[in-house]
C-alpha cells in the first residue's frame, strides 16, 4: 500500500477528557499536514455527545453507538476501531493511554500490521516527511527516545493530561454514524469497584510534598501533611506506597501520575529512575534523605541529608517561622 | 481447555535500568556491555504461574526472545519453578519492535502447543510499552485480561482482579487466555542456590527464525514499523545545594530560608 492512500488525524479515548486533549493537539498535527481531524466517539446512548467533539476541534465524528459498545471491552471496541481505520485509512490515529486504551492500541496496531508507540509525551509532525514524530521515555525513564512509525496508521497512545484540553468553541463539522459489526467480548466483568480517591488531582498541584519508602506508616503522614497544608500543596507517594501497600490509590512516577509542580519536596524517597521519570520536570526539587549517595540528591536542586523525621517537622516550623513574620 | 494445566510465561532479558549509565558527553545511554536481568515484572508473572502450579497442578513453560545470553533468564525461571524453557534467537530477530516481537512469540507458543494461560509482565522495565501482551494476544485470538493484581483459576476459566488507575475490575474469562499481571500480584520468590545448580542442567529448547517458519520479512529491524531516531538522557541542570552534617533545626531555616528568598514558596 502506498501511504498516499492515508490521509487525515483520529484521535480516540474512552476517557471524554483525554479525548479532547487528544483533539487539542490532534487539531494541531492536522493543520500541520493540511488534513482533516476526526473523532471516534464508542458507546451507547453516545451519539448526542459528537456536537462536543466537534466544539473541541474535530472536523467530523464518527460515532460507533450501539449495545455492544456499553462498557469498554477490548474486543469489540478493536474491531469497531480496526474496520473503520482499514475502510477510511487515517494517517495517524492517536489513543487516550489510560490502561483500557494501552490495552487496546497494540491489539489495533496488529490487525492493521503498522506499529504502535506508548505514552508519548511530546508529539510533532516532520513535515518534509509529513511523518509523526513520537517522543517517550525509554530504558527506565533514563532516557527519551523520539520514534517514527514506517507504515500507517502511525499509531500512538498518549497518557492523560500531556496536552491541554483546548478551549470549545462554535464549529461546523460533519457527524458520520456508522453501522457496527463489533467482534463479541471474551471476558465477562463481574465487578467494578472505584478506588478511594481523594477531590484534588496531584497533576494539578502547584506544590507537592512527596513521601517514599523511608515513611514508616501511614499515620506518620501526618508530619508530610502539615508541611503540605502550610505550603498549600498537597501529598503524594512512590509506587509502594500505593500499589503495594495501598496506604494511597495512586502514586507518582513512570507507571503512574507525572507531575510538574513548581516546586516538589521528596521525603524518603531514595529517587530510583521509575520515580525520576514521574517528576523530573518539576521546576524546583527538594529533597531530604538520610543516604548522601541516594540518587534524588542528583536530581535535587535543594537537599537536606538527615532523618525525614527531624528534617520535616523542623523545615514545616521554620517555614511557620518565616512566615509570621 | 486441555487436560492438565499448562501455564507459558513470556520474559525478557531486560536491561537493568537502574544499572544503565550515560555517556555524560553525548548524553546517550552506554548500552554496549550494559547489564540485563530478568525484567522485574516479568518475575511476577513467572512467581504467579508457579503459584497455579502448586495449586492446580501442571506444568510451566517459558519463553523469551533475545540474544544466545537470554539463555540465563529462562535458567533462573527454571530455579524459581518453571518446568521447561524455550529460548527463541536468531540474528534476524535484533531490533525487532513491539509488533515483530509478538509476531515471533506467538510463533514460538504455537510451537510449543497447548496451554490454557498465558502470563506476560505487565510491560517490562527498559522499553515499558505494555505492547507485548495485548498483542501476541490479538495474534492468537485469546481473551486477555491486562494489569491483574490477583488471579483465580477454577476448572476450565480463570477470574482476575485489575488495576485500572481509577478503579479495580474483576474479570472472568474462558481458558485458553492471555493475562498481564502487576508487579503488586506477589513476592517472586528466591530461587535457592540448589535450585539455580539444578537448572542451569535442565536443557532449553533453542529455536531460531527457520525452526518458527517465521517470515523475514516481518521480523527485526526490516520488519519492524517502529524506529528510532534517537534516545538520549534528558539534560538535568539542577543546583545540587546539599546541606549535610548539620543539626536538622539548622538545616530545615537555611532550606526554608532560601526557598522563601529565591520566590519559590511564600506566606
């Protein structure tokens, strides 16, 4: 197949929110090729929603709305999102990275025989090429790798909030309904169950004060919170302290949130790279660890090498200090 | 479903990420000679499927793909319970992409033949795309659960329980199926150094791209959509101020001092 035969951007995620920042920056890689940009909109009961997609910045909504696509199912939604791809043959097709979407897109990928790139965090288009070019951190977060997809659809998933959901507006645009024939589901879900999760989203904290391993419970969070509270920031943890110890729904690093706060406090976390890859972008780091060899001092522009337990309590007490006067 | 249980774990020889140095020049990664182990995740999903094993009863394979060397992640599989090992290399292989990986894998496993599970880590630590499973998956039309934090087999299904971020699924699917798990699934345990002497006698099965009739066309760098351009550390330019041995009370006003003064927080 030539690639002459591909034209326009799609963007897709079960998440609303990512897909319009998907259409953000989809909107934009479009106009950079000349192209059109469509969204796929799944579900049931969905249809009334494509005038939003279209608000957003698409220029025509495919909407796939019919009982088989009620909740997201790898299978069918893969065949519903394979057959219209192979039938209109976009160029590009970006995928909302949450794990149902990170699930889905290497399974598209295969049916279309293309290539698929994960978590991309910066996209652009090579416009000589008029090819995508796909950043993401590779080798552990150690590094950042900027990829190329040779056959098309170049496929890539993109982990929320990495563009800016853009600003709606009054738009024309074109709403195609389409006929679906989706593949059955091959797993049954028996139950779902929400996690606690706390109002504020860390990814929106201008100040985070984040505890690692070296916090001994989850009690003992209380010294990171009143630093927090005083600073008007808000806590977060390392992969073990949620995952593994369930003391927080969700954590901070490569396979979870990535932050950039202005200003980021970590207290007992060694900075191992999975960790660095989550909150490397922050504009300030600061970092309190009783090993001088921890790897965070390196990433840190302020470090405090002592006992968490002292230096916490004592930077909140200076900080009140400080601040009554 | 087939008659007993037979699990096959895909694993990889990763790159030890939190051993990888930089070229403090060029910023590039010195991968030449760089450590690899066995991916961390990567021993959860072999752990989980001897766990099966000892519960259920059957047998567990393994396979990777990778270079002759990879040979020492099936061993140390094999140590921690694995019962055969496969080892699919072939120079043709190098520089495959997601999609070229799980195209050879699943040549491997329908070589290898029946199974009811197939374990996969939930993506492994130096490439993390999360790729793999999903598609050798698609490849050979299985059911697959991904990110499973517990897993349930009775008679011919298996039930899971899933880390979606924002809430946890579970789910039940027919055997044969394909399953990710999550590094919280377990604690993969330490093979014992009788163990390891143990397998690293047990043969492993070699098989390279004419023993898989895979086509060449779509394998290594050739067959492979994905290429890289380029991948170099991100610059860090941090101040690096470290206060050490010094009484914490003194330590904390001097950082909260120059975090007031330098704008960063303030009352």
């Amino acid at each position: 197949m030539s690639s002459g035969e591909f034209k326009g951007v799609w963007v897709f995620s079960e998440n609303k929110d990512l897909a319009f920042e998907l259409l953000g920056k989809g909107r934009e890689l479009a106009n950079k090729l000349g192209v059109e940009l469509a969204g796929l909109l799944l579900g049931q009961g969905v249809a009334n929603q494509a005038e939003e997609f279209i608000s957003y910045g698409a220029d025509k909504v495919y909407v796939a709305d019919d009982p088989a696509l009620k909740s997201f199912q790898p299978e069918p939604y893969k065949s519903v999102i394979a057959d219209l791809a192979s039938k209109y043959k976009p160029e590009i097709l970006l995928i909302g990275g949450t794990r149902r979407g990170k699930e889905l897109a290497p399974r598209i990928a295969t049916v279309l025989e293309t290539g698929c790139s994960s978590d991309c965090k910066v996209l652009d288009i090579d416009a000589s090429k008029r090819l995508l070019l796909m950043d993401r951190l590779v080798y552990g977060g150690n590094a950042v790798s900027t990829l190329v997809c040779r056959s098309k659809p170049q496929i890539a998933t993109v982990p929320p909030r990495t563009f800016d959901k853009p600003q709606a507006a009054k738009r024309k645009g074109e709403v195609v309904k389409v006929e679906v024939k989706a593949e059955s589901p091959r797993t049954q879900i028996l139950e779902t169950k929400a996690k606690e999760v706390s109002g504020a989203k860390i990814e929106e904290a201008s100040i985070v004060v984040l505890g690692g391993r070296g916090m001994k419970s989850k009690e003992d969070f209380k010294i990171l919170d009143e630093l927090a509270k005083i600073l008007g920031g808000q806590v977060g943890v390392t992969r073990p302290l949620a995952a593994d110890l369930e003391w927080f729904p969700e954590w901070v690093g490569l396979s979870g949130k990535t932050i950039k706060p202005m200003l980021f406090i970590g207290a007992g976390a060694s900075g191992a790279i999975q960790l660095l890859a989550g909150m490397r972008d922050s504009r300030v780091i600061v970092a309190v660890n009783k090993d001088p060899e921890a790897p965070i001092f390196k990433a840190a522009d302020y470090g405090i090498v002592g006992d968490l337990y002292e230096v916490v309590p004592a930077l909140t007490a200076a900080l009140k200090e400080i601040f009554k006067k | 479903m087939i008659g007993i249980m037979h699990s096959i774990v895909c694993i990889k020889y990763a790159l030890d990420v939190a051993e990888l140095k930089i070229d403090p020049a060029t910023r590039a990664p010195v991968l030449a000679g760089a450590t690899r182990k066995v991916s961390d995740i990567d021993k959860n999903a072999i752990e989980e499927a001897v766990r099966i094993k000892e519960k259920v009863g059957g047998k567990v394979s393994v396979v990777t793909m990778g270079s002759p060397e990879a040979k020492k992640a099936i061993t140390e599989a094999i140590a921690m319970g694995a019962d055969e090992g496969y080892l699919v290399t072939d120079p043709s292989f190098d520089q495959s992409d997601t999609m070229a990986t799980s195209y050879v894998l699943a040549a491997a496993i329908k070589k290898i033949g029946d199974f009811n599970l197939i374990l996969c880590g939930e993506a492994t630590i130096d490439g993390y795309t999360a790729q793999v499973g999903p598609s050798v998956a698609e490849r050979l039309n299985l059911p697959q659960i991904t990110y499973a934090r517990r897993i349930v087999v009775e008679g011919d299904s298996v039930t899971a329980e899933r880390d979606l971020t924002e809430n946890y699924e579970t789910t039940k699917a027919k055997m044969p199926a394909l399953i990710t798990v999550t590094k919280e699934i377990n604690e993969p345990r330490l093979p014992t150094l009788m163990s390891i002497m143990k397998a690293s006698k047990k043969e492993i099965k070699v098989w390279g791209a004419a023993d898989l009739g895979v086509a060449k066309e779509k394998v290594g760098a050739a067959g492979s959509s994905i290429q890289v351009l380029k991948a170099l550390a991100p610059e860090m330019k941090r101040k690096g101020v470290v206060l050490k041995d010094m009484p914490a009370k003194e330590a904390a006003m001097e950082l909260a001092k120059t975090l007031v003064k330098e704008g960063i927080v303030k009352g």
